[in-house]
C-alpha cells in the first residue's frame, strides 16, 4: 500500500502535469494499492514544515518505508520509479 | 523604531533618505552609521566559526528584545533546540521569545539522500514557508543561515541560481531586512558566489592567528548608498555576545576640563604649578624596575577615591590583591575602596588575548564601570604581544576614547635601561600631556630614587629632580638639599645635614660662650666705674670741705673786722 503525498502551488503548469503524470503512472504500476493526496501549500502553508518542503512540485512517499522526496514535474518516468521503488512490470 | 538617516539622491535629484536599520550589536551601528539598510538584504560572510551564526542572530534577538522588531531566523544547519542551547549562555531565552512571538526559528533541512530530482522545479516551498513565518508574526528582520546548504542538497544548479535571485528580489519586496550567511570562498567572498546576489551590503567576518594569539576581524566591504568605516575592526565574543571595537573620531575636537585633580602626593602637587593633573589629560609614569610606579598610580588612585570618584585599575603585571597588600604597607588602605566600590581592579596578562581585544575588553569595562580615572600599570607588557607601533597604534585610540569621555587615565611604563631613553616611551611620550620620569641616581655605593617632571603640558612645572622617597607613611618628595658642592640625596645628604647641625650646635655654643664673656667683661667694667664713682665723690665732698672752711674763715674775720671797729669807736667817748 503506497501512501504518496504531492504538494503543490496553486494550479500551475508544472503542478498540474506533475499529478497527471503521477497518476498515469500509479494506473500502470500500483494498480488500486495507492492513495494520493495533494496538498495545496498556497491553502495550507504550515504544511510545508511537517515534511519539510522546499520544491514545489515534490511527491513524498510516506509509505512504505523509507521516505522519499521527488521533486519536479515528474517527466522523467525512470526515476520516479526508482524514486519511488517500483520495479517496472 | 529608532533609524538614521542618510540623504541619497536618485536620478531626478530628489532626496531619497535610506533608511538603517540598528542592528544592537556595540560598535557595529557606529562602524556602519546607523545600522543595516533597512529592507535590503546584507550578506555576511566568513570561513567556519567565525561568528556568522552568532552575529546574525543577535540581530535577531536584539531586534526584536530591544527594537520591537520581531524576526524569523531559517536555519539550514542547526536545529531550533540545538540554537536555543548554544545561545542560552548568552543570557538569550529562545523559547520565550518563541513563545512571546517575536521571534520565529524555523528549521530547514536539506538531504540530498532523500531527494531525487525529476524534471523542472521551483522553490516556491521555501517561500511559502518563508511567507507563512513572516507574516505569523510580522516579522521585519528575516536571517538565512546558511543558505548555501541548499548547494549542497540541490544539484541543478541552474534552477538554484534562478531562485536564488528571485528570493532575494522576494525578501526586497517583502521589505524586510534580512541577513544571509555564506562560508568564504577560495576565490570569492562566499563559496557559491552569492555575493552576485546579496550585494547592498557585504561584510566580512576573519578570524586569524597572529603569534599564537587569536584574533577576530570584521570588514564592511560594501555599502551601498551609505559612508562606512572601511578599516578592519577586531571584535570579541564573550559573556555578553559581541562587542566591536567603536571608531575613535579622527577629529582632534575633543573638551577639555581646566579643573585640576590632586596626585594623591602633596609634594608632587607642589611642582605643579596647578596643584595637580588636569582632568582628562593622560600621564605616563616612566622608570627602571623598583623605582616605585605601582606606587605612584596606587596613590592616584586612592586620592581619586577618598574624593569619591571612581578609579579603574588595569593591572598587568601583579595580581590585585599583591597591589592591596604592598599598599598597604606604604599607609594606603585600598582594601575599603575596593569594598566600597569606588576602586575597581581589572587584571589579565596581556599575552592572554592579542593587542587588538585588550582594546576592546578595556573599553568593555570602562563602559560598564564608568570610571572618572583609569590606571594601565604597566603597558610595557604589551609590547611582548605586538610591536611597537601596534601598541602605540592601540595607545592612540585609547587615549582619543578616554578623553572625549573626559577620564584621566594614568600610565606606568617600564624603561629597561638605567640610562633613560627620553625620546621615546613605547612612544607614548609624544602623546601623553604629563610625563613624570624616576631616575636611579647612583653616587658614592648607593641608589636612590629622584623624580622629575619631564613635562607638563597646559602649567607650569618645577625643573628640579626631587628625591623621592617611599616610607611606611607614605610617598614623599624630600626637598632640594644644597650643600656647598650641589644638590645631595640619599646618606650623602643625610650626612651633610648631620654635619651642618653639629656646626651648628657648636656655633651656638660659641655663641654663648662669647656672650658669657662680655657679660663678665661689663661687670668688670662696671665695677672699674663704682670705684670711680666713689673716688669721684670723696674728692668733691673733700673740695666741699675746703669751700666751707673758706667760707667760715671769711665770716669770722668779718665779724671779727666789725668787732673791732667797733671796739674802736667805743673809745673816744667824752664824758
């Protein structure tokens, strides 16, 4: 089960294909064993401490162990698979 | 909020005031006339411990403490509790002043492990961190320390600069003034070349060893729209946070007192022709070792306390109770003055810091002690921690802060031959306004001590070497003695003295014994004239006797004439 975070900055270009690219690529390798959770750091600005937020946009994967930061738009599939390690099916 | 103000003008010649922001650390809003530019970001940079952290923060905690400046302080490297710690001996409360809302630690950690970097990015996380701390409590003072840790968590470097550059034009905007820290570089102020960002104000902090003695150096490199100090100031770091070595105005318009105060030596007083030293003049006391310096400042001292002013004694060579106890034997209770807090001792060996924080100590404690006399017994240990220039480098700004606070300030210097070098003391001699020499003077087997006044400038001053003597009652001079070959001193005079008193007890002697004399010589004559007198008498009672005698034989014959004429006359009767 994969507890994936993304925090963003309001509804930019670079936050907005970071979560579609993320959710294509959940669809194909996690298939119904994932939930993200997107946070909005224009909202929720105090959230940025907690895991410690410096990019915009970053993924965290809170589970499983151990945390990961990705940060970017997520374009580049092969290492966000690795980021996140996922071994390609 | 307190600020200063420098005019600047912009292109349509308009005044444009640049505001300054106080930073509340000593010396360093007198270095920068004012303080940091208000709304502008400073960089201050330095190689590793040399007190960025610990600068930048003061700022903060002054700031808000003492400015009313709430401040938030980004960490990259510390850890709030860890700086909360670090600070504590400082007398800083973190945690309070976290909790009161003026200040905000926010820390930010960077770990290149955990991150992997895929695609295009931004930092817009820090600065929504940075603008949530903010406006949580109206920050106006911002530190970013060390933000070169994002260099080394973040490897695109492209993206980084770009940031970088918007953060600062961010903070600009914001109009908060922000301090940011970077480690020096090789070839560049800081590591990463920051200061092609950050570059209103640079200032740099060094931290050097010279002869085994540390030493801390801070420069304003650059300014923007603003004179500064552009001089290397040292600086130290003690109890209290940071204290920068203030500039000494290179104006000789310093005030001058023409009140005179006492020596404590009354005879001393007496061969000047104001009764003593003028108030914020500065005197060196100058002589062989054992001619009796110490004593002679110690005396100032007391006479500086029994009139109820402050004396703040540096001693460099012996330990202040040494001083109490070896006064003490000359009648000088300094013992009470300490108690009563009038005599204040400040001892150190001055190999214990380098030249540059001797400065700033001594400052430090005049500052605190506010004192109206100020003894340096002796300064000629200084020299074993710089040259002599340095020293007398060092003696300048001294004697220029000390006057402009109109203290007098007594020094004693050790000249190490006994045939005195008068041109030179450590060449204070040129700067001081009185300077009192103690010759050894050796004659006939033995030393002795003859003070004289080199000069004096303002009075008068007696041209004679009085000898000065040190009893268990005290300091003396002895008077001039001039016997028939010269000035005398020492058993030489006291044997002249004897010599004439026996002369002249014997003159008295002879003196009576003449007058015993004459005495017994007008009895005698007086004697040879009774005997006279008498003589004289009888001879005229005899004279008298014989005009009697004729007188009587006259009246006889008289009557006897008469007698018989009438006895003549009886005869012819007729009858």
């Amino acid at each position: 089960m994969y507890e994936l975070r993304l925090y963003v900055a309001g509804k930019t270009t670079k936050s907005v294909t970071a979560l579609s690219n993320l959710k294509k690529y959940c669809e194909e390798h996690m298939k119904g064993e994932y939930t993200i959770e997107v946070i909005d750091l224009l909202t929720h600005p105090q959230l940025a401490e907690g895991d410690q937020i410096l990019a915009i946009p970053t993924l965290v994967k809170k589970v499983p162990e151990p945390v990961r930061k990705i940060i970017g738009d997520l374009s580049n599939k092969e290492k966000v698979l690795v980021g996140l390690d996922i071994r390609p099916k | 909020m307190s600020d200063t103000l420098t005019p600047i003008f912009n292109n349509q010649n308009q005044l444009n005031i640049l505001h300054k922001t106080p930073t509340g650390i000593s010396g360093l809003d007198q270095i920068t006339l004012g303080g940091l530019p208000t709304g502008r970001p400073t960089l201050i940079c330095g190689s590793a411990g040399c007190g960025k952290t610990l600068f930048s923060l003061e700022f903060i905690i002054r700031g808000a403490q003492e400015f009313n400046e709430p401040g938030v302080f980004i960490a990259f490297e510390e850890k709030a509790e860890e700086l909360a710690v670090n600070v504590a001996s400082l007398g800083f409360d973190l945690n309070k002043l976290q909790e009161d809302k003026k200040i905000k630690i926010d820390y930010i950690h960077v770990d290149r492990s955990e991150i992997e970097e895929t695609g295009e990015y931004d930092l817009e996380g820090l600065f929504i961190r940075l603008g949530y701390a903010i406006d949580s409590i109206g920050a106006k003072r911002v530190v970013l320390d060390t933000i070169e840790n994002l260099f080394s968590g973040l490897s695109n470097q492209t993206i980084l600069r770009a940031e970088l550059r918007r953060l600062f034009q961010w903070l600009k905007d914001r109009g908060v003034t922000a301090i940011i820290t970077g480690e020096r570089g090789e070839s560049s102020l800081t590591r990463q070349g920051l200061e092609e960002y950050v570059s209103d104000c640079v200032i740099l902090l060094d931290h050097r060893i010279i002869n085994q003695i540390s030493t801390r150096r801070l420069r304003v490199v650059k300014y923007r729209g603003s004179v500064h100090g552009t001089n290397e100031y040292p600086f130290l770091i003690d109890e209290e946070g940071i204290s920068v070595l203030p500039v000494t105005s290179l104006k000789l318009n310093k005030p001058v007192s023409s009140e005179s105060i006492s020596s404590g030596i009354d005879a001393l007083d007496d061969m000047l022709s104001k009764k003593g030293f003028y108030r914020g003049s500065s005197i060196l006391v100058s002589g062989t070792a054992g001619t009796g310096k110490t004593s002679i400042s110690s005396s100032f001292a007391n006479e500086t306390c029994n009139r109820g002013e402050k004396c703040l004694f540096f001693a460099f060579e012996e330990s202040p109770q040494q001083i109490i106890r070896n006064m003490h034997s000359i009648n000088m209770d300094l013992q009470k003055h300490v108690d009563n807090g009038l005599l204040h001792f400040y001892a150190s060996r001055p190999t214990l810091y380098g030249l540059e924080m001797h400065l700033v100590a001594i400052h430090k404690a005049i500052r605190k002690f506010k004192p109206s006399v100020v003894i340096l017994d002796p300064i000629t240990n200084l020299i074993t921690v710089g040259t002599v220039s340095e020293v007398k480098a060092m003696l300048v700004r001294l004697i220029d802060f000390l006057q402009e606070e109109q203290i007098t300030v007594m020094f004693t210097a050790l000249t190490l031959n006994t045939v005195i070098n008068e041109q030179t003391d450590e060449g204070v001699s040129s700067l001081v306004d009185a300077w009192l020499l103690i010759k050894d003077i050796e004659l006939n087997g033995e030393r002795n001590r003859g003070l004289y006044i080199m000069k004096s400038r303002g009075m008068q001053h007696s041209n004679q070497i009085r000898e000065f003597v040190i009893t268990d009652k005290g300091l003396d001079l002895v008077d001039v003695y001039l016997g028939p070959e010269g000035v005398l001193i020492g058993s030489a005079r006291e044997a002249q003295m004897l010599l004439e008193e026996t002369g002249q007890v014997l003159h008295t002697h002879a003196i009576s014994r003449k007058d015993r004399e004459l005495l017994r010589k007008r009895k005698v004559l007086e004697g040879k004239i009774e005997s006279l007198k008498t003589e004289f008498e009888s001879t005229e009672e005899e004279l008298n006797k014989i005009y009697i005698e004729e007188d009587l034989k006259k009246e006889i014959m008289e009557q006897t004439r008469q007698k018989v004429t009438d006895i003549r006359r009886g005869n012819n009767s007729p009858e």
